[in-house]
C-alpha cells in the first residue's frame, strides 16, 4: 500500500483487535455546566494473547483526571501518563486477570462549541458521540469493536433525565438508566433539560408495549406530532418487510438546536437536530416533512443495522449507513411514489456523489486509510453506499436479498462486522461468488460506461447486438482501476412506441461485452440502464428525437425522466457555448406536462431544468471549461423560452393544481404543490414575479410562500416580502433559517455574495448555531454563479467564515469547505482566486485537522 510520508493518517491494513475486552461500563454524571463531573467504572480484562500489554485508553486534552484506581487501589503516578488524546496504563500496573477501571475526571460542557461528546444547547445538557466524541467526556477504549453493557446515573437539577435503554429509577435530581444491550461508545446518549414530551406507544409482533416519547422544548409541542407519527410507521414497517423488532421498553427522541448531524441513532435515545422533528403548515415545506419521515425512519432503522450490528472500525462505516440510507429510501418509496423516489435520489447522488467522485477528494466506499473520520461522513459512504446494496438486491433478486438478510441478522447480531462479514452472507445464502462486486466497495470513482448499437436484418427477424465498455478514471492514490460487476437493465421500444420485451438485467462483468436480443419485427429504441440500475455515466449516440421519443414512449418512468434531462443538458450545453439549441427539449416537454394521466410529481420533476452545476459537470466533462455566467444565462434563456411557448399550458396546471381544504404533507397533496410550484417558476420569468406576489399573500402553507418568496426575490421584488415573514416568524429558528437561505441562493447572481455579506452582520446571523452557519453560507455557495462570480467575492466571503468557524467547530468548517472541491474545473481567472482563498485557509495558525486534511486535499488537486 502508497503511503503518504507526512500524513497522520490511519490504515485499514493496521487494524488489531483491542487488547482488553471492556464487559460492562458504569456511569455517574454530576452535571454542571462548567464543572460536569464523571465517573466511571470499566469491567475489564485482557485477551489471551495480551498479557504484558499496556492499556490505552482514548481521551481528549479537555478531559482533567482527578482520580484513577485500579480494583480500589490508587494508581501510581509512575505507572501512568497521557497526551493529548489518550491516557496508558503500564502493563506492570495491570492485573493478569479481569480488574476495575475507575475514574474521576472534570469536564466543561458550556466551553463545548465544536458540540463533540457533552456539551449545552439552549440551557439542556446533551451529547454527541459518533464517531470520536466520548472520548471529550471520560476516559475510554473509544473504538466501534469494544461493545458494553452501560448502566447510567445522572444527577442535576434539571426536571428531565435521560439515557440510553430502559429507565429503572427516576426521583427529582436523580436518574438511573440500564442498557442491557452490549453497544460501543459512540452510542451513547445522555439528555438533561426542560423538557415536555408528546407521548404515544407501539406493540411489537411479540406484544411488547414500547413507551413513545417526542421530547421538545416547551411551546413545541405542537409542532412534533409528525415526528410521532413517523416513527410510528417505521417500526411497524421494519418488521413487515424486515423482520426486526424494537428490543427495549421506551424508544425516546429529542429535539436539539446545535447538533452537527441531523440526526444520531444512539440506543433507545435518538437524538435529533430539531429541524428534523419540528413541522407544522405554517412553518415547515413539504420537502421539511418529507425529510423528517425519511431521517425519523433512518434512524430508527438503524437499532439493527448500525446498533445491534455495528462496524468493526470506521473504515467500514458504509457497511451501517449506506444499507440504513437503502432501507429508508425503500421506506419512503412505499410511503410515497416509487418512481419520484427513485429519480430524487439519483438526482443527489449525481449532484453530490458524482461530484465528490471527480475531484480531490474521491474515495470509495470503503476507505483504506483516514485521517480525519469525521471528514467521511460523506455522499460516497451514504449515497453510493446505498447504491452498492441497491445493485447486490437487484443482481441477487428479492428473495435471494431476504434471505442474506435474514442470515445477517442471525450470525451477527451482537457483533461489530465487516465488509467482508455483509459479503460473505449473500455468498452463503444465495451461492453467488461476490469477489469482483467486493470492488464497488474498495475502488473510487465513478464508471464510465460506453454503450454501442449493431442492427442486423435476418431471415427470422433482426438481431440488436449492445456492446458495453466500461472504464473507471483515475482517483487519488488509485490509478489503475479493474472492471467490475455492473448490472444494466434494459428495455426495448418499437418504432410504435409499444413495448418490444420485458425489462432485461444485463450482467456486466468484463471491460468490453455484447449481449444479444433476437428475433425482433424491427429495429427498435433501446431504453438503458433502466430504474438506474447502477451508479455510473453511461455514454451512447443519440440524437435529439431519440430521446424525445424515450420521453414521450419509455415505460420505466427514471428512464423517460432522464430523456428529458438529457434533452435538457444537450440545449444548455449548445445554449451556455453561444450555439443555438432547445427546440426539441421545449416541444417535448409541451408534450409531457400536458398528459394528465401522469404523476403530478413526476411532471414536476421532468419541468425543472438541470442545475447549473450539474451543467458545468456536462462541458467539464466534454472537455470545455465551463463558464457560470453563461451556464447561468443558458439556463435562464431556456426557461423563459418554455414558459412563452407554454404559457397557457402552464397557466392551467398553475390554476388546477390548487390543493383545496386544510394542509396535509401526504404524497398525493404534495405532489400538485410541487406541479404547481413548477409551473410558477417558469411562468415567473414572464410575469415578472405577478403569480408569485399574490401567492405569498394568500398561501395558507410554508411551501407555497417559500417558493414564492423564491420566486419574488429572483424578480427582484423580494424585499417586502421578506419583512412580512421576518416580523411573523422573527423568533422561531426553523423559519428564519430559511429566510437566511433564499436570500443568497435565489438572488442574481452579481448581487449573491454581497447580499451574504449584509446578511452576515444582522444580529440574527448566530453564526456558532450550526444549521444558522449552514443557511447562509450553503444559500450562498447553492447559487453557482454567486458563489463562482469571476471577481472571487464568493471565494472570499466563503474562505473567511471557514476560517473563523473553524477555530470554534472544525466538523462544520471541514465540511462546508466541500464547496470549494470544483475549483480546478474553471477558467485561469477563478481557479486563481479560489486558489488563493483555499491557501489562505491553510496558512491559518492553529488549523484543526478536520478543515486541513479537507483543504490540503483540494488544493493538491490543482497543482
């Protein structure tokens, strides 16, 4: 293995087990603010083969040990010694057989901004552990394979106390909680706070009762029956299609203001960012309750996949997400439409995934080394993670995937597993051999797959031969890539627009195959990699009306969705390189948003152009060099043409689509919203904002205002509007973080980064507030022209936020510098100034390893 000189990295290839085995963690929290005191109680005992070794135990330099003792005796001063990030006890201190562990230690939850391990949101003591955060409370064996029971004692005169598993005592300043179930410490939780609960239960198959509790804080309480509800059809749906069952008696959430994540799985006590709980009509869209059903489900869904089964080390962290992420996309596909799911995730696989695949900072799913493992809670390890069971699903058929995970299930429960424990199980249960797959795993990047048409005539009809190569470019630190198992699903059309056969999985295994399709009337139009049935870019020759014949005839609705999507992308691209383009994408689409027999969903998602960053990908990956002004005047120009040409058509969606009676975030009402919403958007390039204006005034729901705001300061016309939300919604922080978002992300873009600017001087602006810092730096880095504007503001408003956010929370720094990883894909004048703010962040004094590992990365890449 290449590795790095100079590079404080870890290695897969390293990995030992840990050399003591920790039985049984015991904790008591005395919590004040700038004082918490913790002490805890290890069951430990060395391995077989440990004898002599020296016992380390992770913990930060904000950890202040006050008292050690080993079965009951003082330790001696001699026998131990710390760093920075771990505490060792000399083997000469240690007994030869199993021994208690137990410290006192001092820590400062209100000095915690970075909101790793204990900290304070709002007055209410809380935690967050995933991936290194214990380690900031006590000292530890920090590490996913070193699993414990924990029994939990919390005093503090806070009225709510709460902990992981099932409560077994709770007077007023005092709690007891035991977890019976063995978990790492990145698991666990502790809450403290006032706070009020909305409350429900849930019978499981075997008729355990489980106590559901929402904890928010009070005056919210209105707004968390949705979360309820959602939690409420993932457990019901995860032992219907999985099998599992819920295992404690209290399942319980709460809702926190800071938090890095949007949500954390800890046992029986998820913890979640509180945008991710709080909904009502008048404050949260319908993409708000969308993403609560989906996250409330991820989380829950990760009690077996990621709790009972957890990762053995965090090289193998796709192993719990992606399979968690593919469980709640199937979730949401069976609360919802399939087909919409299906296209909206690969629209952010492309827009996040593809994009991380193509720069500096590509890995595969399952690194081989690390030096920062908070910098790899990424698209790759989610996204493409999902992507990777999606493929073994649809290679191993249903009932081969059920069977594998039923064997999962019962072989490692209780286990910490591998990559190679997932693959081995789907080899016993359904006798395929999974060696070349193991590489969607193991090698980055993204496949290019090449697809060639021969058509020839016969006696008892024409034979279609497809011819598939497939090559993988080069990442960092990998450049010779094999090919791999590529499952390509593929339908035929005739020339009538008729069906010619049924969808066809081709199983892709060498650099270059052909398969076959026989015995056809006709030439027909092939429809490939159907339902997307693997992450990659497929390149084939087609022309213009081939692909509005797939948009107006393809059955498979991701397969018709991206006909018209590469309509779309073959005008803008023409359009943004002053050719003329669009007429066949602006004749089809007329065709489509006009067939009311469609998903009103569906329609929308076929209305909205491609991004502007998903189009500079297209010349960037032609070979031009992609140009944001005239990306963003292509776009533009494209829009109005549809809506001129449509503008009745769209009148009368616009008109129909109006949901009547009391709001409800269910599928079939959202789905006309966003039609409608679709159709404004177009038509507001026309109307200079007139729809727009009159539909915030009369909305009777966050997700039509918004898009009309949207929509408003885009014309121009936004500032009224944006005092009437601010004097109705000044105090409630969901909203405002909206209102911070459109600001940057929907202006023109010469006025993006200023308007940033001003933002970011409004006392509203608590920059410290992770999902505050979010909003406006991610409005502003959403608007691709703003953010890549050729005077290099954008850089600059951008590199100094990151700057100071990373002296106070480097998780939120490194990743938001993410904005950044394009750079080298632009022309002399921009890479020049992004150059010279992503420099000027790594010359900072002092700068975390988060931000540096991320930076040091990308501008690696230009050079």
């Amino acid at each position: 293995m290449n590795r790095p000189e100079g590079q404080n990295a870890r290695y897969l290839a390293d990995y030992q087990p840990y050399p003591f085995i920790l039985s049984h963690t015991a904790l008591d929290f005395t919590l004040v603010p700038d004082a918490t005191i913790v002490r805890a109680t290890l069951s430990l005992a060395p391995r077989d083969a440990a004898t002599g070794v020296d016992l380390v135990l992770d913990g930060g330099k904000d950890v202040q040990l006050l008292r050690l003792t080993i079965n009951g005796a003082e330790a001696d001063p001699a026998h131990v010694t710390r760093d920075d990030e771990a505490l060792t006890i000399a083997a000469a201190a240690l007994p030869s057989g199993p021994f208690t562990l137990e410290t006192e230690v001092q820590i400062d939850p209100s000095a915690n901004t970075a909101f790793e391990g204990l900290y304070i949101s709002g007055g209410m003591f809380c935690t967050q552990c995933e991936a290194e955060g214990f380690r900031h409370i006590t000292f530890c064996p920090d590490r996913p394979d070193v699993m414990a029971t924990f029994d939990v004692t919390i005093h503090s005169d806070k009225p709510v106390l709460l902990s992981n598993g099932n409560p077994v005592s709770q007077t007023e300043g005092h709690a007891e909680w035991h977890d019976p179930w063995p978990k790492p410490a990145y698991l666990f939780a502790l809450v403290a706070g006032d706070l009020v609960a909305i409350s429900d239960s849930f019978t499981t198959l075997s008729g355990r009762n489980v106590a559901l509790n929402v904890w928010v804080r009070p005056g919210d309480e209105d707004r968390a029956g949705f979360a309820m509800e959602s939690l409420i059809k993932s457990m019901k749906w995860d032992e219907d299609v999985y099998g599992r069952e819920y295992d404690l008696d209290v399942f319980n959430i709460v809702a926190v203001d800071d938090f890095n994540m949007g949500a954390m799985e800890n046992k029986g006590l998820n913890i979640f960012n509180s945008k991710l709980v709080l909904a009502s009509p008048e404050t949260a869209t319908d993409l708000d309750y969308e993403r609560i059903e989906g996250v409330i489900a991820h989380e829950y869904f990760h009690n077996w996949t990621g709790n009972r089964i957890t990762c053995r080390d965090w090289f193998q962290l796709c192993l719990k997400e992606g399979l968690t992420v593919f469980r709640d996309q199937q979730f949401t596909s069976d609360m919802r439409s399939a087909a919409v799911k299906r296209i909206e995730d690969v629209r952010t696989l492309r827009a996040r995934q593809f994009r991380e695949d193509q720069g500096p900072l590509a890995h595969p799913p399952r690194p081989d080394h690390y030096e920062e493992i908070n910098n790899f809670y990424t698209a790759t390890v989610y996204e493409k993670g999902a992507e990777v069971i999606g493929m073994l699903k649809r290679l191993v058929g249903d009932d081969g995937y059920r069977a594998a995970l039923d064997l999962y299930f019962d072989r490692h429960d209780g286990d910490a597993a591998t990559i190679e424990d997932w693959l081995k199980v789907f080899e016993d249960a359904t006798g395929r051999d999974l060696a070349q797959f193991k590489r969607w795993y193991t090698d980055a990047g993204t496949p290019r797959l090449t697809m060639r048409e021969d058509w020839a005539e016969g006696t008892a009809g024409g034979t279609l031969t497809l011819t598939f190569t497939q090559e993988t470019p080069p990442t960092p630190g990998q450049s010779d890539k094999q090919p791999r198992v590529i499952p390509i699903a593929v339908g035929l059309i005739g020339p009538n627009g008729d069906e010619v056969a049924p969808t066809r999985v081709l199983e892709m295994t060498e650099t270059e195959q052909s398969f076959a399709f026989d015995n056809l009337g006709a030439r027909p139009v092939v429809s490939a990699l159907r339902g997307f049935s693997a992450p990659v870019v497929l390149d084939r020759q087609i022309d213009d009306p081939t692909r509005a014949f797939l948009l107006a005839h393809d059955t498979d609705p991701f397969a018709r969705w991206e006909a018209g999507r590469d309509l779309a992308l073959s005008a803008l691209v023409a359009l943004s390189q002053g050719q003329p383009g669009g007429d066949d994408y602006i004749d089809a689409i007329g065709r489509l948003i006009a067939d009311q027999d469609a998903d009103p969903a569906f329609r929308a998602l076929c209305l909205a152009l491609p991004g502007e960053e998903e189009v500079a990908t297209r010349l960037y990956d032609l070979g031009a060099t992609p140009d944001p002004d005239a990306i963003h005047a292509a776009r533009e120009g494209l829009a109005r043409r549809v809506a001129e040409a449509h503008q009745d058509l769209l009148s009368e969606i616009y008109d129909r689509m109006v949901v009547s009676g009391s709001y409800s975030p269910d599928a079939e009402a959202a789905a006309k919203r966003s039609l409608r919403i679709a159709a404004l958007q177009l038509l507001n390039r026309i109307d200079n904002g007139e729809r727009a204006e009159i539909l915030f005034g009369i909305a009777g729901n966050m997700t039509e205002r918004m898009a009309a705001l949207a929509c408003l300061i885009a014309r121009g016309r936004g500032q009224t509007a944006l005092q009437v939300l601010e004097e109705e919604f000044g105090d409630n922080r969901l909203v405002m973080d909206k209102w911070f978002t459109v600001q940057p992300m929907a202006a023109p873009p010469a006025d993006a980064a200023a308007i940033a600017a001003k933002l970011a001087k409004l006392p509203g602006f608590d920059w410290k507030n992770p999902n505050r810092f979010r909003a406006l730096i991610g409005g502003l880095t959403a608007n691709h022209a703003g953010f890549h504007a050729a005077d290099g503001a954008g850089y600059d408003f951008v590199a100094d936020w990151l700057m100071k956010m990373d002296k106070v929370n480097p998780q939120i720094a490194a990743r938001m510098s993410t904005a950044f990883e394009t750079w080298p894909r632009y022309d002399e004048t921009r890479r020049a100034k992004a150059l010279a703010a992503l420099e000027q962040i790594a010359a900072i004094e002092g700068l975390s390893r988060n931000t540096r590992e991320m930076v040091s990365r990308m501008i690696a890449a230009g050079q």
